[in-house]
C-alpha cells in the first residue's frame, strides 16, 4: 500500500485500541492490541506518517531507533536488591528502569495527556544481544521488569534485507502477533503530502513533469544509488534556506542529496530554469490581482513545461499565504483563551509574572493541549505567532504597570490590535486566491489544462480547504464545483466505454 493508506489504516488502529466502552474498559484487550510493524523501503516517510497520526489525535509521540540501543539501556542495568521468601532472606537481581520505558512516563509527566504511540525504527536490524528482549516486548509490552503503560501503542518500522544489510526475518510465530503493512513509494500520494508541507515548487513541478525520478535505491558502480522521498523534502529545505540567505544552490549540493548523478543533474538544470522563471513571472501581482498584460502574453506563449512550472510558482505563493494567515489565525485564537485565563491574575505587578510564566508554559511546550492546532500542519509555526502575539502583550502590560493603568485593558486592547491587523492579512490571502483564478482563466480558459492542476492541487491542501470552509473563496469553489463536475464525467464515460467494449465482445 501506499504511504497515505498506511497512516489511514494506523490511525484506524490507535483509535480503536484507545476505544473504552461503558465501564471505561478497552474494547480491544492489551493483550490483543497487537504492534503494528511497517516494512518499507528507507526514506518513503514512515517515521513521519505516525508522528503526524500522533499529532491529529493529539497523544504523546515517543520515537527511538531501535539499533542504537544496547541490551543495557533498553532492559535498565541489574543491581541486587534484599527479599524474604518463606522466612529467608535472598539477594535479588533487579533492574533499573528501561530508558525508552522511562521516555514514556516522562511524556506523560510532561504533557498531562496519559495515552501515546511508543515508535521503534529498524526493529529488524536490533544486536543479537537485544534481539529476546525486543521480542518479549513486542508481544507482552515488557521491557525487563517494567512495562509500557495502558493506553500506549507500539508501532515499528523495518527495512526489507534488500535495503539493509543488517536486517533480519521475523519468526513467523512473532508476525502472527503483529499487524503487518508493506510500504510502498508513490509519487502521486507525496506530491499531495508535499504541497502541503511547502516542498519547493521546483521540486514537485519537476517531479510532476518526470514522477520516474521519484524514488529508487540499487547498486550501482561506485556505490548505492539513492533517491528517496526523504531526500527530495530535505532538499527542498535546505534550497529554500539558501534563497533566503542569498545564496544560489549548485549542482554539488543537489548531489549530496539526490545521490544519483542523472537525476541531480537533471534536477539543477531544471532549478537554474525554474530560478529564471521566478524573475521573469511576477507572482506577487497576480496574486495582488495587478499583474502587467506582458505578463498574461508571455504565459499565453510559453511551452507547455514552462506553463506548468509557473503554475507550480502561482501555487506555492498562494499556500504560502493561505498557511502564513491559518498559522497566525490558530495562534490568535490560543492567545484570546489564554488571556481568558489571565484575566484574574492581569492586576498590578503580578501581572507581569503571570505573563512570564504563561509564556514560558508555551515556549516548554509543557501546556500541549492549547498547542493543538485546528487543521494548521505546522505546529512550531503556530507556537511562534503565540509566543509573538503574546511578548507584544507583555511589552503592553509592562507600559502599563510602570503608568499605573488597568493591565487586563491594556492587554485586550494590544491583543484587538494584533486581531485587527490579521484581519487585514487575512483578506489579502483569501483574495489572493479569487485573484489568481481569475488570471488564469482569463489567460488560460476556465477548463484549460493549467486552471485544472491549480484547483486540483489546491483541493489536496487541508489547510486551504480549511480556509476556504471557514471565510469562502468565490473562485475556488466555482472552479472546485466544475473539478467535481468534470471528475464525475469523465467516470461517466469510462463506464459507457466498459459498456461499449462489454456489448462488443457479446456481439463477437
């Protein structure tokens, strides 16, 4: 399956293994909450589908590559402890507490929140020395004397021995109490992850253009050759941070990244001419609904690979927008609930110590439950707009103290002040979106080719159909309506041909 139906099906399964019923018991026995064991080629995403599993249903995530512990730091280490048995005394060899054990109580500690998923990467490639353990705990959750806690699901993930020299086979007696998935790379799956997640749109246009370049690891002449999903999104990152600083990304280190040297060459010369393309286009104002007439013609005549390549740069700065505005939008509405909170304490000097140590709690991520964001991806970005909105308020309620004004006031007012400037940023982007719609068709056509991937890669957006469901976006959904429209024809016709193709093979 592909990566997407592997997060679905463990969501499925925390979820039904978390289910209590009436008397507060767990519908699926902890004996019978069996691990579930992903196997899959290296960089696919697996490490990143579960954590995000985590995320959406806002439990705790633990995550430990199994290879990198010994038999004494995931058993605990022996010491002898005293115990009378039938009115002797015995020395006792007993275990301190397993490191990845301790990790999870720790979380718990540390977020309030009881349940979790415990992540154990290479589970197949553990030392010899560890290997009875590990067994023991995959089946009875049990590490030495010390076991995972109710409410804690072991997911695992492993190499096939073809990818890992160091990987082994399960005993089959062992996967007849697992739940086994095989992974599988899909390029169509994670280009819809990669919009999302603001994958530079060099990168998902190239691979639009040419999906075989996607992933593959085989041995080549001079060593392993190796194009991963991984290895396309931290590339991405790190091309997006040399933009920022200035810098201009050579084909070396495209290459310490794609680790193909067909495929990083190819990849930088379509950068150099995506770089280009970015200083002919400019995306700003057409998103700004001003864009010149010279650039409606050049678009017009441009070939079909350009075309697309400067829809990829259209798309990229409208999510940018719409998930910069969600971002602060989310962390808006934290501040709101947490100077609800404040309120009581927003009275003289104190005020300033309430505010410190409320922003400290954020900062800690010790006070997770109002760090869950709506339907916004990013959470650090969320906790970042927090943090600022609420040093600004701070700053505010500092002024106010040293003038012997009311601090809640002044506080409510800084904090009106912040709602009203997003306000302002929130129209710009929603606007954005009607405006880039009504370039592209009037450039394009409303069913051309080019107006069909923005609203299609658009619709894979959670984020923006968020936005679009909460403050509405002419354009999109007109141009969505016709997507769904067109999608169910075309379904129509391909069944009239089964049809077709059905009568003629009776007739013959």
């Amino acid at each position: 399956m592909n990566i997407q139906q592997a997060k679905e099906q463990i969501q499925g399964a925390v979820r039904a293994y978390l289910s209590k019923d009436e008397r507060g018991l767990f519908r699926v026995p902890r004996r019978m909450q069996r691990p579930i064991v992903m196997f899959g080629p290296p960089g696919v995403g697996k490490t990143a589908i579960v954590s995000q599993v985590a995320q959406a249903m806002g439990i705790n995530f633990v995550s430990y590559s199994i290879t990198h512990h010994t038999r004494q730091s995931a058993l605990g280490l022996p010491y002898i402890s005293q115990e009378e048995f039938d009115g002797r005394d015995y020395s006792v060899s007993d275990y301190t507490m397993s490191e990845i054990i301790a990790s999870v109580h720790r979380a718990r500690r540390e977020s309030g929140v009881d349940e979790g998923i415990l992540f154990l990467d290479e589970v197949n490639c553990v030392s010899e020395t560890l290997a009875p353990a590990m067994l023991q705990f995959l089946q009875f959750k049990t590490f030495g004397m010390h076991e995972l806690p109710d409410g804690w699901i072991i997911v695992c993930a492993g190499n096939p021995p073809e990818y890992n020299r160091a990987a082994r086979e399960f005993d089959p007696a062992l996967l007849d109490r697992m739940r086994r998935i095989d992974v599988e790379p899909d390029v169509a799956v994670w280009q819809n992850y990669a919009v999302a997640a603001g994958v530079h749109p060099a990168v998902t246009t190239y691979l639009d253009a040419k999906p075989g370049a996607f992933y593959h690891v085989r041995a080549g002449a001079t060593g392993t050759v190796l194009v991963t999903a991984r290895g396309w999104e931290d590339l991405s990152r790190i091309i997006c941070a040399y933009e920022a600083e200035g810098l201009a990304p050579d084909v070396q280190l495209v290459r310490q990244y794609l680790q193909d040297d067909q495929v990083a060459n190819e990849f930088f010369a379509y950068l150099e001419l995506f770089r280009k393309y970015q200083d002919d286009y400019q995306v700003a104002r057409i998103l700004n609904g001003n864009a010149p007439n010279e650039i409606s013609a050049r678009a017009t005549e441009a070939r079909f690979d350009e075309r697309v390549a400067f829809v990829g740069l259209l798309l990229d700065a409208v999510l940018s927008r719409i998930h910069a505005t969600m971002e602060r939008d989310e962390a808006l509405h934290l501040v709101r609930s947490d100077l609800i909170a404040l309120k009581p304490e927003l009275v003289g000097e104190r005020a300033l110590d309430s505010i410190r140590y409320r922003i400290g709690r954020v900062r800690n991520a010790s006070d997770v439950s109002g760090d869950a964001a709506k339907g916004v991806a990013d959470r650090d970005a969320v906790r970042a707009e927090r943090l600022s909105a609420l040093s600004q308020i701070q700053a505010g309620v500092m002024a106010a103290v040293a003038a012997e004004l009311d601090c809640f006031d002044t506080a409510k007012s800084t904090f009106n002040g912040l709602v009203n400037a997003h306000e302002s940023q929130l129209d710009s982007a929603m606007d954005a979106i009607d405006n880039t719609f009504r370039f592209l068709d009037s450039t394009f056509g409303e069913t051309s080719q080019e107006t069909l991937i923005m609203v299609t890669k658009l619709s894979a957006d959670p984020v923006l159909v968020a936005a679009v469901a909460n403050y509405g976006s002419e354009q999109y959904l007109k141009h969505n309506k016709s997507l769904l429209l067109f999608e169910r024809n075309t379904e129509l016709l391909r069944q009239i041909e089964q049809l077709d193709e059905t009568e003629h093979e009776l007739d013959g």
